[in-house]
C-alpha cells in the first residue's frame, strides 16, 4: 500500500467537505449563528498552484443549531448521544452540527492510467458527521462522531471528472484503481480553552486538545492559534474544528477576525495509508509525527458571513518531505 496519502481527509483540519447537511464550523469550521444556519465550503489545492498529489479536493455542506444564553439547552444530536456523558450539562448554551461531506486524494501525476503505487491513491470519502458542543466561559467541549464510506461508493471519481470537464483541465485516468469500498468511522473529542485579557479584547489565544479513534484515523494532538479582530469571545468555540481537515472554515455572527497558528498530532493509523484494513499496530511507513499551519480571515454580517482559509501540512509518508498545501472557502447564512 502506498504511502504519500495526505493527512486523512478527517485531520483535517479543516470538511472541505454529493453532500448535504452535517458539521459546518470546520476545517476547516462554521458560523454560530443564532438559531439555525447553513454553511457551505470547498477546498481545493489549486489555491497552492497543482492539481492532484495527495488531498486535492472537498466539498461539505452543514446545518447548525444552537439555543441563546438563557434558553432551553440544544440537545445533543443522535450520533453523538452515546458521548454526550463527557461534556458539561449546564453549559450556557450548545449548538448541534450536522454535516454531509465529500473528499478526494488522488495521485500527483493524474494522466497515468495505472497510477505509479509510490504515488498517492485514488481515494474517495463519502460522510456524515455529527457534532455537539458546549461553552460555558473560556471552555468549549466538542463531541463527534463520524460514519462514511471510502472507496467507488462515495462517487468522487464522477465528481472530479466532472469538475475537470467544466473547468477544462485534463482528466484523471487513474481512477479503476481506487481504493475499494469500506465503511468508515470516528469519534472524536476536542477541548477548547480561549484565553484573554478580556471579553472585548481584540486579541485572544486559542488552545486545542483532541483525541480521535477509528478505523479511518486515529490521532491525538494538540493546536495553538492566536487571533485578532471583534467579537472574540463569542465565536472562539469554532477554532475547534481546526483540528480536523473535515472542518469548515471558520466564521462568526457580526464580526470578523483574522487567526494563524498549527497543530500537531501522533498519528497511531489512517485508511489511505494503511489500506482497507484495520491492523492493531502502527501503520507501516506512516510517519506518525504530523504537523499543520493553519491561517485565515473571517467576516460576518448580520445574517451571512464568509471565509477565506489556507493549510500546510506535513507529508504522512516517512519517504517525503513535502508539505501539503490547499486553501478553502466558507459561506454561511443564518436562517
């Protein structure tokens, strides 16, 4: 099995990422909205000037909802019921993501009919991932479980072609030997703490810890991002889904904010890496040591906002060095 599969569609970040209702924060990332939103994103490596060589495209639709301090607490989404226990039960207040998200890796050189296997795979993920959050204060506790399919199933080689087909670009030849069809899943914690002088401070700290497992990753890492803008306090929960590639990109409800920073993980096993099987060790060849720079500008009006991120990643083979680049768009409206 090859080994240049970039970072798991689901570390990202981030969900990029057919498609229809899920996770929206993501990364990467979604807008806290009042009541109910909807939010929209794409990434894609042409922003960093290629086209294939790893994770190459993805695309993800969400619907959030969350109650206003005071009111009756949102509950938790049925996926995550059975993780629910971990979090506060009195926070002041929890919004509810759902997510539908498509992601794609396919080789670097994509006109090749049998794609060289030292090369990245042809990959495709189809998923649904809900998410529960709670904020109370400076913390913010995230739940989230994760079910999809890689493989012909998810239907990202009619995408691709299709996408290359309106755009003009050449048409990746490689994909009868994607990665066969095999149902996915993860679950996962992230703990948020922001830290501040201030509530209405223009600058704050952001601190992540996340611990993910499942047969399509398995992780734990930790992030630091700092950021700069209005209404800080409000929003600084989305920075959690930064810990995955499935995350959209960040937004806010009337404010705006620019942030940078990175995370970094111990990578235990990734399906694009290991293949269709599970094993009980350590991936051959996967480096587990894996690190991401992250950056990004959010802003929201009333009712809508948009954001503009980009990401560098580590190479998850042991025999390259290159990083992984791709930016990514978000828009979400409240509704």
């Amino acid at each position: 099995m090859n080994t240049k599969a970039v970072a798991l569609f689901v570390r990202f970040s981030s969900v990029s990422r057919y498609l229809l209702l899920g996770s929206a924060l993501m990364g990467s990332q979604v807008a806290v909205a009042e009541r109910n939103w909807f939010s929209a994103s794409w990434e894609n490596d042409l922003v960093a000037g290629k086209d294939g060589g790893g994770y190459t495209n993805g695309i993800y639709f969400s619907l959030g909802q969350r109650n206003d301090p005071g009111e009756e607490i949102t509950q938790s989404p049925l996926l995550t019921l059975p993780l629910a226990w971990m979090v506060d039960d009195d926070p002041t207040y929890a919004y509810k993501l759902h997510s539908l998200g498509q992601a794609m890796i396919t080789p670097e050189d994509i006109t090749k009919e049998i794609p060289d296997p030292a090369d990245a795979p042809y990959a495709g993920l189809l998923y649904l991932r809900s998410t529960y959050v709670v904020v109370k204060n400076d913390f913010s506790d995230h739940v989230a479980t994760l079910v999809g399919i890689v493989g012909p199933s998810s239907r990202a080689e009619e995408t691709q072609k299709f996408v290359h087909k309106v755009v003009g670009s050449e048409q990746p030849k490689g994909w009868d030997y994607q990665l066969d069809d095999k149902f996915v899943w993860q679950i996962q914690r992230t703990a948020v703490w922001r830290f501040s002088t201030s509530d209405s401070s223009p600058f704050d700290a952001v601190l992540l810890a996340d611990l993910a497992g499942g047969n399509l990753e398995s992780r734990a890492g930790a992030g630091l991002f700092l950021r700069a803008g209005s209404g800080l306090a409000r929003n600084y929960s989305t920075m959690g889904f930064l810990s995955s590639r499935i995350s959209n990109a960040v937004a806010v409800s009337d404010g705006w904010y620019i942030y940078v920073g990175g995370t970094a993980n111990y990578v235990h096993n990734q399906i694009l890496v290991d293949g269709n099987e599970f094993g009980a060790s350590a991936s051959e060849g996967l480096e587990n040591y894996q690190y991401s720079l992250m950056g990004g500008i959010t802003y929201a009006w009333q009712r809508a906002s948009i954001c503009f991120s980009f990401q560098s990643d580590t190479d998850p083979s042991q025999s390259r060095t290159a990083r992984k680049n791709f930016g990514a768009i978000t828009l979400a409206w409240q509704i």
